[in-house]
C-alpha cells in the first residue's frame, strides 16, 4: 500500500516536472531570453592588493589614518558612520588625547537636549560618542541628494561582495557610457542626475564622483594624495569599520589551530594506541 | 538494553557506590556511552558524525546563550545590538561567528549523518525508529536554523522571513490568515521578532530531547555497521569506551579543526552580504537566497513552474518541497531488500551516486538565481530526486541481486586485515 502511494506520488511529481521541463525548454528554444545591460556590462571589483590580504594579514596604521582622514573631509559630508564611536579611532593609533580633540573638532555636532529649556540642541562630541549622523533623518538625506538615501558606511564592505575591492572600484571607476552600450541598449542612457559606473550593480548611480582630483586630501605623512591612493585608503578604513577585530580574530585563531593540530596529534596516538590489539589479524 | 555481555557498572568509589544505589545517573551515562555499551568492532569513520553533531548542538547552546544575553529581541534594535555585541562585548565577535558557523557546521555533519544512514542502510529494520527520530530531530534543526537567520534582522533575515512564511499563504482558503496568525501581522515585523526569538532559545532543548530518545531507540537494537550484518557475538564487538571514544576524540580534534578554520580566517563565507544591510520593508533584495543548507529544497520549491489545472504552481512548490522531506519517513518501507549496506549491493549503489549528484545539483541550483537555465537544470533534477526515493528504489529492492555477505562481522574485519584462518603470527595494522 505505501509503495502503490509512494509510486503515484512519485509519478505525479516526477511527471510534472519533466512536463514544466518541456514547456521552459520549448519557451527557452524559441525565445532565447534578451540579455540585460547589467548582464552585459556590469563588471566585477578590479584586483587590488591591501595589507590585510591573505588568512594573516593586519591592517596598516598609516593606511587606516589615511583612509580616517578621506572619510572625514569627503565622504563623512553625507554617508553616517554609526556603528563606529570617536574611542574606537585608538585603535588606529591615536592617543586618548588625539582622540579628545577629532571628536570635539568634528563638523556635526552631537544631538543634545538644552537643559534651560528642554529644547534640541547639539553639542560638541565626546570620544564615548558614536560619529553623528550628517542627516537628522532619511527624509532630510533624501531631500538633500536628489532622492537617494547615502547609505551608512560602517558595514559596507561586509555588505558588498568583495566588499574592500568593491568600494575601490566603485571610487576610481567613474567613467563615460560607453558607446557599445549606447548602441546596444539605445533606452539605456544614463538618466539625469545619475552616475555611470560598471562597479555598480544597475549600473547608475546617484552619487556623484566623491574622488575626483589629485591633492583633494593633504596626508601629513607625506603620501601622494592621487584619486588612486585615496580610494585605496579609504576602502582600507572601511574594512577596518566594519571587521574592527579582525587582528585579534586572526591572531586567536592562529593559537587555535595550533593548539588544535597538537591535541588532534595526541588524539590520533591514543586512538591508534588503544586501538592497537583489534587491528590486527587474529 | 542492548547485549547479554556488556560490561556490568561496578562502582569502587564509595561515593559513587552512595549516588548509584540514590540514583543511577552514573549507570546510565555507563551504559549509554561508556563501557557498558558494546559496539561493532568495524565501524568507520562516517559514524564519529552523530556524536560530532552531538557536539555541534552543545556549541550552539551555549554561544547561543551567550549571544542571548546581549541580544535585544525588537526590531527597532535587533541589528544594532548584534553590531555591539560583535564590537563591544569581550569575544562577541568569537561568540557571533561561532553561532553562525556553528549552524553551518552543524548541517555539514548531520548531513554527512544522513549519507550513512542512506548508504548503509541504517534506517532499516530493527532501527526504522532511530531513523524516524532523526528526521523529527532534522526537521527541528530546520525550523531552529530558519528562525535563528531571522534574529540578526539584516535584509535577508527579513525577506527571507517573509518568503517562508508566504509558503503557508499558498495553501487555498486557509493560507493567507495561517501566514498573518504566523507573523503575527500581515509582514513580519515585532511580533514575528519576538516569537522567533522565543521559539529559537526553545527548540533546541527540545531537540537535545528527541536526541536522548534517539539515542534510547538505538540501544535496543544496537549500533549498525558497514557490512549491514548483525553482531553475532562478543567478538563482534568492542566496549564503546575506551574504543569508540578514542576515535571520537580524534574525529573532534578534524572537526574543530575545520571549524576552527572557517570561523577564524573567514567567518563571513558562508553567510549573505546582504544580512549586513538593515532590514528594511521598502527594499527587496535583487535574489532572495535561504542559507546554503536550504538550497536542495529551495530548488524543488522553486522547479514548479506550470500550474497543474486548478493547482497553482506556487502550491505544487510548496507541496513538493514538503513531500521531499517527508518522503523519508516512509524510506524503512519503501526500500524493502533485505540487505541493508549499499556495498553488497551494485544497483543501488549506481542509483545512490547519481542521487548524491543529483543533491548537489539541485543545491547549486537553489543558490543561483531564478533564471534560465538553472530553472531547468533544477526540474529535471528535482524529477530524479522524486523518482528515485518514490519509484526507482522500491524497484531495485525488489529485483536486485546482492553481492554474497560476509559471515560476519569479525570475519569482515580479519578479510581486512589479511587473516582469515585465526593463526596466531601478528600482523601490523594496515
């Protein structure tokens, strides 16, 4: 009885499919299905190389600072940071004090109640405080950039698939619409307001080229500020915001796997030890 | 339970002599996993799997109660307080990373549980109940595992919430208010948070319950074994420990260490970027993926794309890819030869490979969007996944002609090693 049922079931639902096979393939055959325009012409991250690469590698002080300082006098105008307080900027290699002084000379103040008058008011950030927000709200963010919402940049590059290289090639790979697209996909012309970028996965984007010159940044460590250098620094600090225990992470796991392989080893003995007697022919 | 000449508990220890006559919790854990359990001299290495997933349960537990402890279950806060715990709590990141991968871990070695069982045919009789509780226990996980994914409250948690719960909306008539009764509202949202959060701290007590019940239902008639043929007596077998403890010692230390690896060099490999994104109701994510263990049954659900008259494709998805979990608990009755391992027999085993394939096919398909010609790939693969449980194997039992068995276990194991006559000369191991 349960076989009887069990084939009938299997019949159907085996039967049914090859049927909904035939009718896609019948579908597929004559009507190809149109390639896209992000199909055809999204790109994946260009390769770049940081510090950080590869199961052991760390981040580079100097390279974080950097990055810390394009986010602050460029991308920090629009895009949040709210996952990273001003006291975790120590772990770049700042000093308690340094750390002091970037949060009480940062542009936004911190949202803060008048104790007169109970009334909002802002004051100036504290190293416990988290980096204020550059929009009071999403509705504010929207109005200010054309109606798209600068995302908060704290997890971006977990966010993103390949997420460091991701936002690399997102920085440096502005560029005019190529006339193959144009001629390809005559609707697909960048619409008003949008930027073109193959980096992007739909290919527009509503935030305008944030890198654009040489020098725009002036690094103290005497690093040439190119549009290159930048974007490398900044997707550096990026990671940094959003994987910030990456160094102890791997740094324990180094410890584990060790201290794994030699008790794994003993286990392997014992086991071969014990074992010894019934392995052997009788 | 189990054979006449298990090794009796005999405490020395007077306090141990006190707490066995009070209570016998020391007789039961000997007689359980301890000495006073005799096992088959032959097993290999693909049964260390249940207590390694033994071990992935207890992992889960207790990073999952840790991560409690930080966690706010409202969906004002949900990802922000996982944010913190990752960045402020002393090892939140170790205890995060762990829970996530734990998950993972903890479907590769029950899955690799299953292939035994599949292969060795572990779920005929006398075990069709251990095997009927391991589904119970695999189906919990699933629920466990689907819930959890929604906690962290990141894009894929929200809509993946959202397309789960719309497979009970394809029922006719009743579906749409189970969906809402489910959520708690008509998207998930707080109240889909807040019970998933409960149900998430509970099923996995509840499956560390159906494990002792599983493993109460193994005792009776004993471990399996690679030959498919029963002990026959005490040269059968050896005492579980220190044997069989030994070995799952070393299978711990490969476990860990492969855990170890994945959690500490790349801990975001087998999740979603997507899950780092805030759930928000407003944005739905270019492909919609379940977490790798889904895939297979993701691809079933997703193979039905004609409507079968009045049924709609959406249900038949939704039946089917219910139907290809629960066909299993009908596996004891639909595979009826007698021989139990998949080495004695040659049909089976071309048709067990091509189902392993098959699997892996459809789990391909299940994470690569819905578009041709994975679509396609998955119908013809899911109809093989179908015919081979519901038809071909019913088949093959019945008409196949098996390899000649080993006499018995111990007779298996001196082939091995090269002895058959039980001369005394020592030969090394291997």
């Amino acid at each position: 009885m349960v076989r009887i049922g069990a084939f009938l079931v299997g019949l159907f639902f085996a039967g049914w499919l090859l049927v909904s096979f035939l009718m896609g393939a019948v579908a597929y055959v004559s009507e190809p299905p149109q390639p896209t325009v992000e199909h055809e012409f999204h790109e994946l991250p260009k390769h770049v190389s940081f510090s950080f690469d590869g199961p052991l590698g760390g981040y580079d002080k100097q390279q974080l600072q950097r990055g810390f300082q394009v986010y602050k006098e460029v991308c920090s105008a629009c895009h949040s940071l709210k996952f990273v307080a001003f006291r975790d900027l120590e772990a770049l290699g700042y000093n308690e004090a340094e750390v002091k002084a970037i949060a009480k000379q940062w542009a936004i103040k911190a949202p803060a109640v008048d104790p007169a008058t109970g009334e909002a008011s802002t004051r100036e950030p504290m190293p416990a405080d988290y980096f204020p927000k550059p929009f009071a709200n999403n509705v504010a963010a929207a109005a200010a950039n054309n109606n798209a919402i600068p995302p908060d940049l704290s997890l971006m590059t977990k966010a993103r698939h390949h997420g460091s290289a991701y936002v690399y090639s997102l920085l440096t790979g502005y560029q005019a619409q190529p006339a193959a697209l144009l001629k390809e996909f005559p609707d697909s012309k960048t619409p008003e307001g949008l930027h073109y970028n193959p980096y992007f996965a739909n290919l527009n984007l509503a935030m305008a080229p944030p890198l654009t010159a040489e020098g725009q940044v002036t690094y103290s460590d005497g690093t040439k500020p190119t549009v290159d250098q930048m974007a490398k620094d900044v997707s550096a600090f990026l990671t940094w915001t959003a994987e910030p225990k990456l160094e102890n992470r791997r740094r324990a796991g180094l410890a584990t796997i060790i201290f794994l392989l030699i008790a794994t080893g003993l286990a392997y003995m014992s086991y071969q030890n014990i074992w010894a007697e019934k392995k052997k022919a009788a | 339970m189990s054979f006449p000449w298990a090794e009796q508990y005999t405490p020395k220890n007077p306090v141990m002599v006190w707490i066995d006559e009070k209570l016998p919790l020391p007789r039961l854990a000997y007689n359980a996993v301890g000495a006073g359990y005799p096992v088959p001299r032959n097993l290999n290495y693909f049964w260390n799997f249940g207590v390694l997933a033994g071990l992935a349960l207890m992992i889960q537990i207790i990073t999952g109660v840790v991560l409690a402890m930080h966690y706010g279950a409202n969906d004002l806060v949900a990802f922000s307080t996982v944010e913190q715990t990752m960045r402020d709590v002393n090892a939140g990141w170790l205890m995060r990373y762990a829970h996530a991968n734990g998950a993972s871990f903890f479907f590769i070695v029950v899955y690799l549980h299953i292939f035994r069982g599949l292969y060795f045919g572990s779920y005929k009789a006398p075990r069709e109940m251990v095997w009927l509780l391991g589904l119970v226990i695999f189906l919990l996980m699933m629920a466990t595992a689907f819930m959890g994914y929604v906690l962290p409250w990141g894009q894929m948690s929200y809509w993946g919430a959202k397309v789960i719960t719309g497979l009970f909306g394809a029922i006719p008539v009743v579906g749409e208010p189970i969906q809402t009764w489910l959520l708690g509202g008509f998207a998930p949202g707080n109240a889909s948070l807040n019970r998933f959060f409960s149900l998430h701290f509970l099923l996995p007590f509840v499956i560390a319950g159906v494990i002792i019940l599983h493993i109460w239902a193994l005792h009776i008639p004993g471990s399996s074994n690679p030959t498919g043929v029963e002990v026959k007596g005490p040269q059968d077998t050896v005492p579980f420990h220190p044997y069989y403890t030994a070995k799952d010692g070393f299978g711990a230390g490969i476990f860990l260490i492969a855990f170890c690896t994945l959690l500490f060099f790349a801990p975001n490999f087998l999740g979603h970027p997507d899950n780092y994104i805030e759930a928000n109701p407003l944005s739905t994510p270019a492909h919609i993926v379940p977490e790798w263990y889904f895939w297979p049954f993701y691809a079933i659900l997703r193979a039905f794309t004609v409507d079968f008259f009045f049924v709609p494709a959406k249900l038949l998805g939704v039946l089917a890819m219910f139907a290809s979990i629960l066909l299993l608990f009908f596996l004891p009755w639909l595979d009826t030869s007698p021989v139990r391992s998949g080495k004695y027999r040659p049909t089976f085993n071309k048709f067990f490979w091509i189902l392993i394939l098959d699997v892996l096919i459809l789990g391909y398909c299940g994470g690569a969007p819905a578009e041709e010609p994975f679509v396609m790939i998955s119908q013809v693969a899911s109809a093989y996944y179908f015919a081979h449980f519901l038809i071909i194997l019913p088949l093959i039992s019945r008409f196949e002609k098996p390899l000649p068995l080993p006499g018995s276990i111990t007779e298996a194991v001196l082939a091995k090693y090269g002895k058959t006559d039980g001369a005394t000369v020592a030969v090394p191991a291997e």
